[in-house]
C-alpha cells in the first residue's frame, strides 16, 4: 500500500517510525479514495433527479 499510494519503496524505508507515519498516510488515502468512490456510486444510482 505504502508503494502503490505513496510511490514509494517501503524497502527503502529506514526507521520503523518512518514506515508507521507512512502506512498511517496510505491508510488514510485509501479510505478517503474509497469513501469517494462508495458516494459517486451511491450517487449513480440513487433515484433522485438532479
């Protein structure tokens, strides 16, 4: 997650606090992404004119 997010390498991560704040980032933007995509959907096929 931590790559694919944040492009970059969790190889090259060299504390273990550094990967902790990053893994918390990555987390934190595949939730927002996914809450994102849950409202667009909701949205598509919700009933109601716009």
């Amino acid at each position: 997650m931590i790559r694919a997010n944040l492009h970059k390498d969790p190889d090259e991560v060299e504390t273990e606090e550094e990967w902790a704040a990053l893994y918390g980032q990555a987390i934190w933007l595949e939730r927002w992404r996914n809450r994102n995509r849950a409202e667009l959907i909701a949205a598509l096929f919700s009933e109601k004119k716009h």
